[in-house]
C-alpha cells in the first residue's frame, strides 16, 4: 500500500499553523480561539484515524477498475501522463466538491470542513470522516481512463496539500495568479455563509473551473465564515452526525415516499411542503455573532499539553501504520478518540467531560500495560503518563464544570 502523504505532512501543518498564528499576532490580528482550533484538528484527527482502518478499503475500488476495466495503457514514466492526471484530478475534484454543496447526503459529509466560524489554517484540517469513502467514487474515471494507482495517489496528495495554504485571512488577491489558481481570496469566499457567496469557488487547485461552469465569485463584502446554522458544539463526532440525524428526522417526518427520498438528494436548505417548504440563508455581517463559551483560563495550558500529545500520537500513527499491530492500533485509536472528545467537552463546561477527563488521565497509562504487554504498550504508556502531572489543575476550576452543566 502506497504512503499517506497528507497524513505525512502532518508535522508541517502544525509548524506552519504556528507560524500563522505568530505573524498574525505581530500584525495585530488574533484569527485563532484555542476551542474553535482544537476541534478543527480534532475533526481532521478522527477522518486520519477513521482512514487507517478503512483505507485499504476505499482504494480498493480504484485499483480495481484501473485492473480490469482500463481503456487505455498510459506510462508512469510519461510526463504528459502525470500532467494530464493532475489536471483530471483536480477536474474529478471540482465536481465532487460542487455537488457537495449541492446534494443533500453528500453535504452532510462535506458540512464538517464549513463549521467553523473562524479561518485560519487549523480549518483546513477540519475533515468529514466519511467524505475520502465518498469522494472516492468521483475518481473512478480517471481509473477507467488508465491512470495508474501510482500516479493518481501522488496527484491527489497533491492537490490536497495545495488547498491547505489557501485557509488563511493573512494573504491578499494574488494580481494575474487569480485568473488561473486557487488563491486565499478565492477560498476565504468558498467559506463564507453570505448568501452572494453560499456554493461558489469550488475548484481546489485551479479556479478556471469555476470561471467555465458559473460558479466563480470574486471577493467583496466581508466574509462571515460559518454554516447557515451554526453547529454550537465543539464535540467532532457531533460534527459528523448532526446533519445525518437532520436528514433522517425530516424525512421521518414528512408523509410523502417520494419527499422522503428527495430529502436527501436536493440541495441543502430545501424542505418538503408539510415541513415549511424551502428555506433562504439568512442574511449576515460583521457583527453576526459567533459560537463562543468562556472557559477558564487554567483549562488553556492542561489543553494544550494534552492535545499535542494527542496530535503526536496521530502522526506517529500515520508513520508506523504498516508496523504497529492491530490490536495496538485499535487502543492507540480508541485513547485518542476518548481524548478529543472529552476536551471538546472540557471547552463546554460539560460536568461528564471532567469525569471522564480524571478517568482518562489515570487509565490511559495503564490500560496498554494491561491489555498489551512488549515495547509498544511502554512507548504508548509513557506518551500518556506525560500529561498526568498537568490533570491537576481541573481540580482547581471543578466548579466552572458543575455550574456550566447545571446552565
């Protein structure tokens, strides 16, 4: 199995996520709010976790029409064979991603990257899990055509490398460069729940196609960042679920068959006629407030520390994957989940996110000893036993998490 590439570049997102955040201080701006930033990662970590176990799985559909339907015999050693792929992939893209916006079921994968109200390079992290198994399909095309694994792999690593530079607020328009690529300006737009900018910008490396198919729309009124509906949660698998349980509940609810399947294949925003029929964006600007609760500030360092170990063990994942059991992989999954989740609780006030955080803290050293055994269970005990010595200072603010609840 070829390398994950984006999970590779896992280190060089979190320099660079640093690095933004220390320029836009020297300028005066503040882009990032530590809850908002460590969901979006948060959301990104569960996809890359979710994609150890089931990647296998969602090339296997690639790999098998490339070896039994393929049209055509093209080189790996070709030039023209790695240009033509990369702009295939990036046309495949265009259209995964449009009709993401535009079809019910495959918006409530793709909603989890336009929750956040902020945007910074963190947002480009915040991931859907099920959106790889979907926009997989797209790219079976490119198979039938003959593009080896190979190539398309490195292509698509590419093209989603590329669009992660393009979350950013501390870039302006980029002179003739706008006419061709992608630009900041051009994505700060694609993020914005202002009704003029809702479902346009939706190519990921080049803008042409946008600017061919009616897409485009250059940057003007400020940007609102969001979903027409805020999520109001830091919780990642509440990310990945609300819109699901949306879908489900207003087709339950509507009398119709045919209503209830058009629930999930119309665009976001419409609704059957006995459900109030279909709904507008509301209008924003500027002073639309955002999600936001106030935490305590001894919450801020324990987060931190906690979820930098949490992010390393998800890289070291990423790299070991081919050499890690699978019995060591499903624990070291399993930490991690428990882990994001309960800061996301943690960060909103929650009294079972405190207890289950002391839970945490004291079992995620002991439980690879216990159920592991051999050098893999010491590496992945030490890396927890890390964070105990901070898990002290929640008692000091135990409090905030019992009246926080009880509001």
């Amino acid at each position: 199995m070829e390398p994950d590439y984006t999970a590779l570049a896992g280190p060089a997102f979190m320099l660079l996520i640093g690095l933004e955040l220390w320029l836009a201080r020297r300028r005066g701006e503040h882009p990032y709010r530590l809850n908002d930033a460590i969901s979006d990662v948060g959301t990104g970590i569960l996809m890359q976790l979710t994609l150890l176990l089931v990647r296998a799985l969602v090339l296997a559909g690639y790999v098998a029409v490339y070896a039994k339907l393929r049209l055509l015999e093209l080189s790996v050693e070709s030039a023209g064979t790695w240009i033509a792929c990369f702009l295939a992939v990036d046309f495949a893209y265009y259209w995964f991603h449009r009709l993401s916006h535009e079809v019910n079921f495959l918006w409530a994968a793709h909603v989890v990257h336009h929750q956040s109200e902020d945007f910074n390079l963190a947002v480009a992290l915040r991931q859907s899990t099920l959106q790889p198994i979907f926009a997989s399909v797209f790219y079976w095309p490119l198979a039938l055509l003959g593009f080896p694994p190979l190539v398309f792999l490195a292509c698509a690593a590419v093209n989603t490398l590329y669009q992660f530079w393009l979350h950013t607020q501390l870039i302006g328009r980029l002179g003739p460069l706008e006419a061709v690529l992608v630009t900041p300006s051009h994505h700060r737009v694609h993020h914005g729940r202002n009704p003029v900018y809702i479902d346009r910008n939706h190519g990921g490396t080049f803008i042409v196609w946008d600017r061919l198919f009616g897409t485009f729309e250059r940057e003007g009124e400020k940007v609102v960042y969001g979903i027409t509906t805020p999520l109001a949660s830091w919780n990642p698998v509440w990310a990945n679920l609300h819109y699901w349980i949306e879908l489900f509940r207003t087709a339950r609810a509507t009398r119709r068959p045919l209503d209830k399947v058009r629930t999930f294949l119309a665009r976001p925003g419409w609704f059957p006629a006995d459900r109030g029929g279909p709904q507008e964006p509301p209008a924003v600007d500027e002073h639309t407030p955002i999600f936001d609760r106030p935490y305590p500030r001894e919450l801020a360092p324990y987060a931190l520390l906690h979820f930098a170990l949490l992010v390393a063990l998800t890289i070291a994942l990423g790299f070991f994957e081919g050499s890690v059991g699978l019995e060591t992989k499903a624990l070291a999954i399993a930490l991690v989940v428990w882990g994001i989740l309960n800061l996301g609780g943690l960060f909103e006030g929650r009294a079972w996110a405190f207890r289950s955080e002391v839970l945490r803290v004291v079992a995620s050293p002991l439980l690879p000893l216990a159920l592991l055994g051999g050098a893999e269970a010491w590496v992945l005990s030490a890396a927890f036993a890390l964070g105990a010595p901070l898990a002290l200072r929640l008692t000091r603010v135990q409090p905030f998490f019992r009246s926080a609840s009880a509001a």
